[in-house]
C-alpha cells in the first residue's frame, strides 16, 4: 500500500486495487487548538496558495492547509484565491 507524506493532501486517501485512488478523502485538521491569523490575499499570492505556503510554512506542499481552514470562502482553493480576499490562516503548521 502507498503511503502518503504527512503534508500532502492525499494522506487519508485510500488506494483501489494498488493502483488507483479511491475516492478522495480530505485531510483532517483539527483546527480547534489552532490559532489563527486574517491574512489578506495580496496580489504576489493571487492563485497561488503555494507561494503562500512557503513563504508561512517553508513547505509549498501545505497549500491545502488554507482550503481546511476556510471552507466557506474557498470554493477552489486556486481560483478563489484572489487579491483582497481575508481568510484565516494557522500561526503554524506543520
């Protein structure tokens, strides 16, 4: 069975036949001893969580980390990701 690293969006993910992915399943975050900051979306992160990531985290690979936690505002956690818009984002995370 693959395993995924603890930063990829795919962790919880279960493997079909040793080949395919099954059915999406998100990772969990338990945000509820997680503080947080409102970051505004500047223009340099317009579409690109990653950037954003890195630059907070060092790791580009945690860009699913502001989708867990703004569910409400980010629909497409690329596309949504635009100039102006305030989410929240974990102080740390790793």
């Amino acid at each position: 069975m693959t395993e995924y690293r603890t930063d990829s969006v795919y962790r919880n993910t279960g493997i079909v036949n040793k080949k395919y992915l099954d059915i999406f399943e998100p990772g969990s975050v338990d945000i509820s001893n997680t503080t947080t900051n409102n970051f505004t979306i500047v223009s340099k992160y317009e579409n690109r969580p990653d950037v954003l990531a890195n630059d907070l985290y060092g790791n580009p690979r945690l860009w699913w980390v502001f989708a867990q936690f703004n569910p409400d505002i980010l629909n497409d956690p690329i596309i949504d990701f635009v100039s102006g818009l305030e989410i929240k984002v974990p102080t740390r995370f790793t």
